[in-house]
C-alpha cells in the first residue's frame, strides 16, 4: 500500500496542541457528533428523530452535542411557533459538505467492523 502524503500544510509532520483543527476534529469525530451529522445529511429531522436514530444518546448529550455542532456551523435549528413547540435541525452547506467526507468513511468502519473487533483485521 502507497503512504498518503499530508497536505502542505502539514508538511512539518507536527499537529500543533493549540490548532484551531484539533478542537473541530474533537466535535465531528466524536461518537455522538458523526451520527447527529450522519442522520441530518438523509434531511431535516426533529429532536425525537434523532434521539432514536443515535440510539443510547441521553437528553443531556444530544442537546450538548446539537449545540456544539450548531455554534460549529454545521447544524442549524429552526424552532416553529406552534403548539407543541416544534424543532427542525438540518445541516448547513457546511455541514453538508462534511458529511459527503463522512460517509464513506462510516461506510469503511461498518464494513470492517466485524473484522477488526474480533481481531481477524490484524496484519491487513
């Protein structure tokens, strides 16, 4: 397999503490953040939607994790006057722009999940 050269960027091979990426690489590749934006790339969806899509969230880190990914940038919420309130999340052109990233690589770990966890993915 070829090594995958870094952008220019990166080109010191260093990934400074202090990086402004290091703090949106915490948000995205969460656990809970890569599902909430998974989920929102299908379209909008609505706080009961995605708490049972991202099953095992609580209240407490969904609300957390909406927040974060809403002050990112990449979510945006639309609270409708109506009773019931109701709440529309969706992503952003942002947002939409990370999860087609995403995507494939939810796709790779779900493919090799099952190897790697019982170890059979060793040497590969």
């Amino acid at each position: 397999m070829k090594a995958v050269p870094l952008p220019l960027a990166f080109t010191d091979g260093v990934f400074p503490a202090g990086c402004p990426s290091r703090t949106v690489l915490d948000h995205i590749t969460s656990k809970w953040g890569v599902l909430i934006l998974l989920a929102l790339s299908e379209g909008d969806q609505r706080w009961s939607d995605l708490r049972r899509r991202a099953e095992g969230i609580s209240e407490k880190m969904l609300a957390q994790t909406l927040k974060t990914l809403e002050r990112d940038g990449l979510v945006s919420r639309n609270a409708q006057p109506v009773i019931p309130p109701r709440v529309d999340y969706s992503l952003t052109e942002r947002g939409y722009e990370l999860s087609a990233l995403l995507v494939p690589l939810v796709a790779w770990a779900f493919e090799n999940a099952e190897d790697i966890v019982n170890g059979a993915g060793q040497g590969k």
